[in-house]
C-alpha cells in the first residue's frame, strides 16, 4: 500500500500507471473536478485504467454537471467518455463571448437516473 499526496501523484502519474496498482483510494476526490487543472490532466487518465477506484469526499459538489463530470469519467469511462457530448446533453451549453458556458444544467432527472443504475 502506497499513500503518497495529490502534488506528488501528479508528478509521478506516469510511474503509478506503469505499476498497475489494482485499487485506488481517493480521499479529496472533489480536488479532481475541474477539467483543466494539471491534477486532473495528469491524475484522472491514470485512474480511469486503474481496475479499482473508490472516490472520497466530504466536501459536497455543485448542483452543476460540469463539475461532476471528471468524477463521473474516473468511474464509467465506457459511459462518460467525451465532455462535449456530456456537456451538451447535461450542461445545457451556451455561446459567451469569450467561449462557450457549460455552467448551465438540463435533462436533470436523465442524468440522475443515469447515475443511480
């Protein structure tokens, strides 16, 4: 058993996916939810092929898809495989002027039931 901190993690994604490990323990696991940080970019492909995760968190997420996307993708990439198909089914996307806003949230109950099976 290994316990090593996110910072450390993130440096050494590449060594931890090489050793296959057969289960992961995420405590903080909300640190993962946001698409474009370096954590996420480099820790959650190394726990999508991991065979075993268990995410933990006691620190609640946003009513906003976007957010629980990146967690949803560690646990069912088979079924959570690209954002934008995510997005524009779940986030309800719109176009801003300096991009598009995945902020926003529809088909609610959909994903919930999604989820919950």
């Amino acid at each position: 058993m290994f316990i090593i901190s996110y910072n450390i993690a993130t440096k050494l994604a590449g060594i931890i996916q090489r050793r296959g490990f057969e289960m992961m323990i995420v405590d903080e696991a909300h640190s993962l939810k946001s698409r474009d940080s370096l954590r996420a970019k480099n820790l959650v492909p190394v726990l999508m092929r991991s065979k075993r995760v268990l995410l933990l968190s006691g620190t609640p997420i946003l009513s906003r898809p976007a957010e629980c996307y990146n967690l949803l993708r560690i646990l069912r990439p088979d079924v959570f495989y690209s954002f934008n198909t995510f997005g524009k089914r779940y986030c309800n996307p719109k176009e801003e002027h300096y991009g598009i806003d995945w902020s926003g949230s529809k088909n609610q109950r959909e994903l919930h039931l999604l989820i919950e099976r």
